[in-house]
C-alpha cells in the first residue's frame, strides 16, 4: 500500500511576508507586494516592476565560508527553511540522527553567472573569480547549500521545470515518499529577483505595462490585463509520511493527495487547455476524487491574455463553474519558480484559517470565462480541499490537490 504523505511544516519568504503570519494577514487584507523598482529603470526595462523582498542579512546565523556559496536564492530558501523546519518541530540534532533529503525548484541563476563572467572579461585572472563563485552558479545551488548547511543525507536534487518547478518538487516529493523511498522531505521553490534574471523576459514584452498603479498592474482573468509582474523569494514545506510525522509527535498541518502532470507537447511558450486540463484531472485520479469534491482552485493565472484564457478553460472543461477560484500573483506578481511552492502554502494557509484569498484587481473578466466562480473579495469559507495549478515555459504542467488532515 502507498503511504500516506503529510506537510508538517511551512515556510515563506515573500513581497506580501517574510513568515507566516505576514502572509496571511496579506492574503486576508489583499494587499499587493508590487512596487517600481529603480534600478531597473536605468536598466533600460520597458516595466520596472517588481514584487521585493528584503535582502537578507545571514552573518549572525552562517559562517563566511557557508555564505559565500550562496546566492539571493539560496538565502531566501535557507530562511523559509528555518520557519518550515521550526513549525515541523525538527531539531538539528533530529535532522542529523535520521535521513533527511531534499527537492527544490530553482531554473536560474543569472546574477551569480553574470558577476563571475564580468571578473574574467575585466581581470583576465580566473583565481580572482573566488572559491565560491562556483556553487552560486550551477542551477542546483539551492538543494547543494541547504543540504550541506542542515546536514542532510537523504535525496537531494534541484527541479528545473521552470514556472512549475515549486510545483514539482513537491509532486515528486510526494510520489518518493509515497512509495516509501523517503519518509522526510524539504520541498519548495527559490527564485531571484535581481534585474539580471528578468532582462530577457522584460524583451519579449510580456511584463505589465500599468506602472503608474503598481499594486494594480497585477490582475489575473481581467479583461484589462496588460502581461505579468515578476516577482521572487522562497517557500519551502516539510513533506512526511504520516507514520513518521505520528511517531515523533509532530504537527500535521495538511495532507497531499494529488499530483498531475502533462507536456503540451507544442508552442514552447504559448500554453494551450488540453495539457493543463489533463494534470488537473490526473491529479484528481492519483487523489481517488470527483471534481465536486474540490472546492477552491488556486490558478496558475499570471495576468497575461492567453494564458489566463486558456487556464480558465481547463477549468471549466474539468470542473465547471463550481469551485471557488482565484489566483495569489494578483498579490505577489509571478514569482516563476518558486510560484508553485508558494501557492501550496498560500492555499494552506487560507484552509487552515477559514478563508478565501482574493484575485485583486479582477473588474471583469474576459466574456468567455465568467462562468468561473471568480473570488474578486476576500470570503470567509470553510474548505476542505484545494487544487493548485503550475504551468510553465516548454509547455510544463503541475496540478497538486491538498486536504485539510484527517486521522
């Protein structure tokens, strides 16, 4: 028989919060956590938003030689590791007496490869590039730092899946100890935020362009979208089988059911309906449930026209109009590959205290999609089931379902 899988901890580093709390009287209240950033003005940005997190100060907690090998990601999902593995009552010296593995999400590393490019083109002198340059440029510099900083000597692998990688980390987290190959995993997601990472999507054109009104430039589903907010951080959950979590007396905060997952299998960055659709209904197979039985949806939507239109047809196609829907980057911006991992701990949060978090700046929807069971206003509501959509560039999808626990 498969095991069951259990969150016992959480933790989030996030332009609405840098812990839990923050985050969830910012989901409550709605508040945005976009502002202008300047320095990407004199980049030369088309849209200098941002969602921004402060920048962490590490020196009273790490060593000088663990620091240097860190990058902004690394130090953001160090941080939300700490408040995950505190709620999940794990102790160093618990961590460190059983076998503990991780699975992070991370797909870029831009600043770190840029700084140690730019010392070899202006100094001609690789010895002066530093020792290390190196662990903050390779992809799996996130699940290399924290493994060696808690003493990890489970799994430990980096989820390049790029705006799902939060997503399936935690979906392969959950099949590992599922199938008992694991009973103890950190799972989440990392993303940077310096202007490096977001040049070229800045290029393309697909930023919001409303930077008169920051807080407003975010709006999922609205008819008056204009493109995405970048935005970064790190969210991080403790996955445990549930006889683990019940052996040593642990907190259960939620349990996952679910996971799906699907290539579109064309356009590599024009999402379609067929492949999200078929990770929500996998998702919902894996977790033996009928549509019905979902009653929030927390939806990949990223504020950019087609792809909220096609996400929004998956769901009805899947669910119909009934399940509550709304989408946390109207709050947050997209923060890429730490997004799936974020909303796993928004949505929780919200089960765990009774209500709904809204899709702020949702006037009207496109006409097409009103069938949803958009939530423009934050609702009180009980629920005991959600699903969390993740989609990403090369046609990648993720669809988690989650439960409150249950003995």
């Amino acid at each position: 028989m498969s095991k069951r899988v259990v969150i016992t901890g959480m933790g989030i580093y996030s332009c609405i919060g840098t812990n839990l709390e923050e985050v969830r009287n910012s989901l409550f209240e709605g508040r945005s956590g976009i502002v202008i950033d300047k320095e990407r003005i004199q980049f030369g940005f088309k849209s200098p938003l941002t969602g921004m997190v402060p920048a962490p100060d590490l020196k009273a907690v790490l060593s000088r030689r663990q620091r240097i090998s860190m990058g902004e990601e690394s130090e953001y999902a160090y941080l939300a590791t700490v408040e995950a593995l505190e709620q999940a009552k794990l102790r160093e010296e618990d961590i460190l007496q059983r076998e503990m593995g991780i699975l992070y999400g991370n797909d870029s590393v831009s600043k770190a490869v840029i700084e140690t490019t730019d010392i070899v083109r202006d100094k001609r002198d690789t010895q002066l590039i530093g020792s290390g340059a190196i662990f903050k440029s390779m992809n799996s510099t996130v699940t290399m730092n924290l493994a060696t900083i808690f003493g990890l000597s489970g799994v430990n692998m980096t989820i390049s899946a790029a705006c799902a990688s939060g997503s399936h980390a935690i979906g392969m987290g959950f099949m590992f100890i599922q199938q008992g190959l694991q009973d103890l995993i950190i799972c989440g997601g990392a993303q940077e935020i310096n202007p490096y990472a977001m040049a070229s999507f800045d290029g393309l054109g697909v930023f919001a362009t409303d930077i008169d009104h920051p807080e407003q430039a975010s709006r999922p589903f609205d008819k008056r979208r204009t493109g995405l907010v970048p935005s970064g951080g790190a969210a991080t959950v403790i996955l445990e089988s549930y006889e683990s979590a019940v052996k040593r007396g642990a907190p259960i905060v939620a349990e996952v059911v679910g996971y799906g997952f699907s290539s579109n299998g064309g356009h590599i960055s024009t999402p379609n309906i067929e492949g999200p659709a078929k990770a929500m209904r996998r998702a919902l197979v894996q977790a033996n449930l009928r549509p019905q039985d979902v009653t929030y949806i927390n939806a990949h939507a990223t504020s950019t026209p087609l792809g909220d239109a096609n996400e929004a047809k998956a769901i009805l196609e899947v669910f119909g109009g009934n399940p509550y829907v709304s989408s946390t980057k109207s709050m947050t911006g997209h923060e890429c590959w730490m997004a799936g991992a974020s909303e796993i701990v928004y949505s929780t949060l919200m089960m765990q205290h009774g209500f709904i978090a809204p899709n702020i700046n949702l006037v009207e929807p496109d006409d097409d999609i009103k069938e949803l069971n958009f939530v423009s206003h934050a609702i009180k509501q009980e629920f005991d089931i959600y699903l969390s959509n993740s989609f990403g560039f090369g046609g990648t999808n993720s669809a988690l379902v989650v439960k409150k626990f249950n003995e």
